[in-house]
C-alpha cells in the first residue's frame, strides 16, 4: 500500500472529509522539540503511489491540522508557537496563511472543527486551556479554562453542535456545553495523563479515553463512574484514539510502542489488529470517512502510510 517519506516527523494525519483520496500531514523538524514544521496535503493515485498536491512551511512544528468541514480548501494547524493557522489550498504558498491566530500562550497540541456547526472549530494547547473560534472571527469566542495541566486534545460531539470532551495531562476529561459557562460532566479517566479522547460516531453518550497508562477506555456520559470497557495490548503511552465512522465499535489507536491497533471494545478478544510498520513513535492514526477500512498513520520515522484495513501498510 502508499507510503510517503517527509522531510520531519509526522504528528497527526487526517482524511478529507470531501475527497476520499486526500488526506493533510502535521509535520515537526526534530521531533517537535525545536525547528520547524511543515503541513503537507497529499493525493492518493489509482496506480498507487502518493503524491503532493501541496505544502506549506511554518516557522516552529505543527502537531496538529484538521479540516474543514463547509470548505474543501481549508484546513486548520496546531503550531507550536502557540498559534492556530488557517490556510486556503485554492491560493498559492506565498497567501498562505490566510490568517494566524495567536492567543494561547504555550504550544497548541490540537485542533478539531466542527462537524454540526460547521463555521467553528477548537483547539487545544499546553497552556491548559481550549479555545472555540469560528472562521469569520480574528479573536477567539470562548476559552475554556478549568483543567490543571495541559490539554493535549478537544473533540466535538459528532451530533451536537455545542458539546465536547477535552483530555489533559490532569488525568481528567471534561465535557463542555458551550452555552454553559462550566464544564458539565468531570471523568477521572485515568490515574496518569490522559492523551487523547473521541465521541462514538453512533452513539453520542460513548467516549474513548487514551493515556501515558498504556490504555483506553470506553465511558458512557450517562453512568461515567466506571468505564463499560478497558482495553490493554499497548506496551507504552497511547498516543491516538478514534472512533471508527463506519462501526459502531470499531476503535483504532497509535501508540509510543510504534504501532497502530484495532480494537472492537465489544467482544470479549477485543484487540482485532496490530500494526507494527512504524519504527518509530506512531503519533497520529485516522480513518476514512468515505472510505471503510481505509487507515492512514503517520509517526516519527518521517513516514506516512495508507492501507486497508487487514492488509500490510509496508506491501508494495
């Protein structure tokens, strides 16, 4: 299957929610520590290989991009000078960014827009707070600060236009109305840093849960006392959780053990894949919206890989 080779190390890899055969690449120089970064929009070829439609440079790392989900041009970055940058695919290189946000004062780890109301986004820094901006707005809408560390990852509830979960180093994930001015649900997740969270797509009351613990867990909003799943078979740090868009309870996760996995947290073997392409920290894993079964990961080896589910990512 597909295979590209960037110049830094992947951080996040995210599917296009208009093309089936496009996807945005974060990369940062030197693992994200110092350096620079660049986002790279990529092309699936029906002969196979990937190319590059196009990039863009920026001056510290980007750990984070998303989509939008009203304009297939634009896509959003998490840099690590704290700021949020907006770029238009439609200009050349030299118009780009068409506007750099820059309110949180640590580096941004995450951006998410919204799939119900689909003018706004979040993103999420290290300075422990999210932020809620739409994209006809230079200054933020809303912070939201109550976390005690920093907030690595904001998710939007997939049905509910005002609600979503954040997950922090504070071993918490708090939900959030926006129209509520505190945070409306508190989840000790986990008894060690928590690194990732998503909705599932199916079921608006579930979430995934991802920590340094080495597990994911599955909670329900309604009864969130103790997890109704625990999912062990990662041997360091989760890194990366998502729901699938195409199964109810189909979950993949990217770890610091260099692998990417399938889980379906509803039968008794849960763990239903294992990946093990990367040599290097596995950071950032998505699925096809449009596509079932199509994976895309990326991590610090520099290399992005596209497969179908069940297949081998390193097949030719």
């Amino acid at each position: 299957m597909p295979v590209f080779k960037t110049p830094f190390n992947g951080y996040s890899v995210k599917f296009s929610p208009f093309y089936e055969n496009r996807l945005a690449v974060a990369t940062s120089q030197n693992f994200g520590i110092l350096g620079n970064g660049r986002i790279h929009v990529l092309d699936l070829t029906p002969a196979g290989p990937i190319t590059e439609l196009c990039s863009f440079d920026t001056a510290d790392g980007v750990y984070d991009v998303t989509w939008s989900e009203d304009n297939d041009n634009l896509i959003v970055s998490a840099v690590a000078d704290g700021s949020v940058k907006l770029w238009d695919l439609a200009l050349p290189p030299t118009a780009n960014p068409i506007r750099s946000l820059h309110e949180h004062t640590r580096e941004v780890h995450s951006v998410d827009w919204n799939p119900v109301r689909r003018d706004s986004f979040l993103s999420s820094s290290w300075d422990d707070t999210s932020k809620l901006w739409t994209v006809d707005r230079p200054a933020s809408v809303r912070t939201f600060k109550e976390h005690a560390y920093c907030v690595y990852s904001s998710v939007w509830n997939p049905r509910h236009a005002d609600i979503f979960a954040s997950a922090s180093g504070d071993c918490t994930v708090r939900v959030w109305d926006v129209r509520e001015p505190n945070s409306t649900m508190v989840l000790p997740a986990h008894e060690f840093e928590v690194l990732s969270c998503d909705w599932n797509k199916y079921d608006d009351c579930l979430i995934a849960t991802a920590s340094v613990d080495k597990s994911i867990k599955v909670w329900d909003v309604r009864n969130h006392r103790v997890p109704i799943s625990v999912l062990n078979g990662h041997s360091y740090a989760v890194r990366k959780v998502k729901f699938s868009p195409h199964r109810d309870s189909l979950i993949a996760s990217c770890s610091y053990d260099m692998t990417v996995c399938m889980w379906d947290y509803r039968v008794e073997d849960a763990l239903i894949g294992r990946y093990d392409h990367h040599t290097e920290f596995a950071v950032g894993v998505d699925m096809s919206v449009l596509v079932e079964g199509l994976f895309a990961s990326t991590g610090w080896d520099e290399l992005v890989y596209v497969w179908q589910h069940g297949t081998d990512p390193r097949a030719p």
